[in-house]
C-alpha cells in the first residue's frame, strides 16, 4: 500500500527519528545570531587546507563523523550516507566521505539538497531498507563565489538583493530504533520545479521564492494541516525578499503565515552589522540551522512542530550565461518531537 | 504554477516592489571621493617626477605603471576588493580596476596549475574589455581614415 497522500507528500508509518544532528561552520556563522548552537566553529575558511574545495570536503567529513559520534552508532552501523553540495559534480562531498567507508548515494537539490536528502533519508528508512541514514549538506563562500560569481579578490559590489553563501556543513542520523519516539520526521513533501522567469542572478531568493510557496500550499493541502499546526515554519535560503514574497503568494491563496514564519537565511547573519545584504543562502544554511539552532530548539522543547522547507536555485553558470530563468524547487519535511 | 494563478508578469512587478535597489547617489559620492584620490595620488606621481627631471611622456607612464603595481599588489594582499567594495566604479574604472581583474583570477586559479589555471584564467575578466577595446579601436581607425580621406 503506497503512503503517498495528496499529489506529493508521504507520511511515515512510523516517523523517523533524528537521534543526533552536528553542524561545523566558518567564522562569519559563528559570529551570528546563533553562532553559540554550532558544535564547532573554525577560525579559518581554508582550514589548513590547499584550495577552497578541499576544506569544504573537510567540513563534510568532520560534521559527519561528529553526527555518527553523538549518535553513539558504530561507523559500521550506518548504512548509507545522503549528502551533496553545490560544486560542480558535488566534489565538495564525494571528496568529503571518500574516506569515511560507507556507502554513498550522491543528492543534489542545489540549495534544497538538506530537504531532500532528510526526505528520501526518511523513505528508505521507513521503507525498511535501512536502519540508521545519514543527511548532509554543505557549501562553501569561497568555492561557491569561486564557481559561480568573481574570483574571491576581485573588486566588486554585490546588490542589495544579493545573498551570502554559508560555510559549513550540518548533519542529521535518521535511525529507525527510538520506535518512532523523539524528534522525528513525520512526512515529506517532494517540490516540483518551479520558473517564474526571474533570470536575476543576484536575486535567488525571488528565484525560488514561488517554489517554496507552491511546496508549502501543496503541504497543507496534501496533509490537510493548516499554518498553525506548525509551531515554526521555515524556509531554507531565501532571505528578506524571497521571505516577502512567500508571504504574498500564500497570503493571497488564503494562507495565513505572517505569525510563525521565517528563514534560515534571516535567522543566520545579522544583515546590520554582518554585511550579508538579503540573508544567507547555500545548502549549508538550512542544514547547519537545523542541525544546530532548530534541533536544540526541539531538544529543549521550545519548538515541537516544525516544517522546514530547504530552497535550491537549479541553475548553472552555463544556463545563466545563455540567458535561461532560474528554475526554483522546496522540499518540506515535517519534524515533530513525539513523546 | 498550479497552487497560484500569478503571472509572470504580476510576479515580476511584485520582485520589483520587493527588491531593493542601491543607493545611486551614495554610492556615486563614493566613487567619486576613491576615484578622485586614485587620480590626485597619480597625478602626484607625474608632478614628483617631473621634478626630479623626467620627461613628461615617460612620467605619465610610470605612473600608470605604479597604479598598476600597487593594485596588484593590494589585490595578492586581500585589500583591493574592499577598496573597491566602498568605492565602487571610483576604483574599477581608472587602470587600478584593470589590474586587480587580472591579478584576482591569478590568484584564485593558482591551485589549478600554471597553465590551465593562471595562464587560462588571467583574463577571464579582462579578456573580454581587451577584445571589445581593440575591436573599437579598430573600427574608430577605420572612421577616422575615412573622414581624413573626404575631408583631405
């Protein structure tokens, strides 16, 4: 019997729980808003490395074996490991776990890669196919500016609709042996990809915007929950515009979620005093606001339901180039703290 | 979509609304104040050399040439990019923006090799004001020719 309700959410018969969550960011996330939530917070963006690419893969490597770690699993007992980035061919992660010796199914969601690998993470969890998963994701500011805008010393000014990429990496051990008990993920909502012809490379969070929406109605209506079901409902990347636009969109279908509605990329930075413009963004900024700030607020109770909708901008530098609209997509995934 | 009858049009103006733009009138204070010292500093240049003896021609290229270096040199050193940050087209458009557009991605494609990283990736930025100022240049001679050829 399928578990799939409405057109495209699926609930688990037995939710999944997150035993354990590590986060590792660079300094300007240490410095934010919930800079203290991070497991660890390294001074230097290169990280002894050589190149940018490398200690983004050492960001992805050491988050994970701390998630394995407070999980108190064995290395051995973790059958499969979701991850992915936003470089090109998700090196920034095949590098990462190439010595971690366990198996490995590549993700990518752009920015929305989190949601995703939670998601499908939980399906083959639940599905019977494995007994405890690993989700992950990351980026990198300088391997993400490196690839995708200026070499990093180049003189520029970056607009006011402009985003900061995360350094960091958060992940979450799904495990299916609390019995469903704890802070769990209760239904996944898979988005579609959504084009509402905004070529603006400098303004993703209006890109993707639509996306988020469109996944966040489509949740409601597949679940039949209402915006107030959700102690805190939030977005992955989308910043102060993309935030406002979610807003309108829902508002004007009749969904009313000014009151427990954010973003990871508002929560992340403090755009006064931090220089990040409209808010964070990249795949690390859902994952490390999870696995650091949201998971604690769910192990202290403060939270008890949340809905977290990680946002990815599926473009490339070759499709921005040739003057294509940037394509958006969300993924909801519904976490609960069952007792 | 199928969750919202919004048009891509109505969402455009709705970016619109949302989005902020910069602040053209600061930001033009601001490069005029960097791009006005860059040429004060430069122009101290020819005027110390002119009066240690120097040509006039040869003083005006060395101190394009200093401007060069220094840019360079604020470039390898992590500097550049704020000055220009704050100044804006005050530091881009005189010949120090051109340097740090060459010497940026030579330092950030050093770890790609010597060929295939700063050979290849030195005038990813430059390149292209290279071709288009030659082909203009080109295109202006050949005006200037003709006009010389009618009117002569």
């Amino acid at each position: 019997m399928s578990k799939k309700h409405g057109n495209q959410t699926v609930f688990f018969q037995q939710p999944v729980s997150i035993i354990a969550a590590a986060s590792i960011v660079g300094p300007k996330e240490g410095q934010g808003p919930i800079g203290k939530y991070f497991d660890r917070v390294v001074e230097d963006v290169l990280w002894d490395c050589k190149s940018w690419e490398q200690a983004e893969s050492k960001f992805v490597s050491d988050a994970i074996k701390l998630a394995i770690q407070k999980s108190g699993l064995l290395d051995t007992e973790i059958d499969c490991i979701l991850a992915g980035d936003l470089l090109n061919q998700i090196i920034g992660t095949s590098f990462g776990v190439r010595d971690l010796n366990r198996p490995f199914i590549g993700m990518f969601g752009a920015c929305s890669t989190f949601g995703l690998a939670m998601g499908v993470g939980s399906m083959l969890v639940d599905g019977g196919f494995y007994n405890n998963v690993i989700a992950s994701a990351s980026s990198h500011f300088c391997a993400a500016e490196k690839q995708f805008r200026f070499p990093l010393e180049f003189g520029s000014q970056r607009p006011p609709s402009s985003t900061w990429t995360v350094t960091g990496n958060g992940a979450a051990v799904l495990s299916n042996k609390t019995g469903g008990k704890g802070i769990c993920v209760t239904a996944y909502t898979a988005g579609k990809v959504v084009d509402m012809g905004i070529t603006d490379i400098n303004n993703m969070g209006a890109a993707m915007a639509p996306s988020a929406a469109d996944t966040l109605i489509t949740h409601f209506k597949d679940t039949g929950r209402n915006p107030d079901y959700y102690d805190l409902i939030i977005t992955g990347d989308l910043g102060y515009i993309g935030h406002e636009l979610v807003l309108k969109i829902t508002q004007e279908q009749g969904y009313h979620i000014s009151s427990n509605y954010t973003d990871c990329g508002i929560k992340i930075f403090d755009r006064e005093t931090q220089d990040t413009h409209s808010g964070g963004s990249g795949c690390a900024c859902s994952a490390v606001t999870f696995a650091g700030y949201l998971y604690n607020q769910m192990q202290n109770s403060a939270i008890g339901k949340l809905l977290l909708l990680p946002t990815g901008a599926l473009l490339s530098t070759t499709s921005a180039q040739q003057g294509e609209s940037i394509p958006g997509i969300c993924h909801a995934v519904a976490i609960e703290n069952i007792s | 979509m199928d969750n919202s009858n919004i048009t891509k049009e109505r969402f455009s103006q709705m970016v619109d609304k949302s989005s902020p733009n910069s602040n053209i009138f600061t930001n033009c204070c601001k490069a005029f104040a960097i791009g006005g010292l860059i040429c004060v500093f430069a122009q101290a240049i020819i005027q110390w050399l002119l009066r240690m003896g120097v040509e006039k021609d040869i003083a005006s290229t060395l101190s394009s040439v200093s401007l060069i270096f220094l840019a360079s040199l604020l470039t390898g050193i992590g500097v550049f990019d704020n000055l220009a940050k704050f100044g804006g087209a005050g530091a881009i458009v005189p010949i120090t923006g051109f340097a740090n557009a060459v010497a940026a991605p030579a330092v950030e494609f050093k770890k790609e090799g010597f060929i295939f990283g700063v050979g290849a990736k030195m005038f990813v930025i430059a390149g292209p004001v290279i071709v288009y100022g030659l082909a203009t240049s080109w295109v202006i001679g050949i005006i200037y020719w003709l006009f010389n050829r009618i009117g002569g």
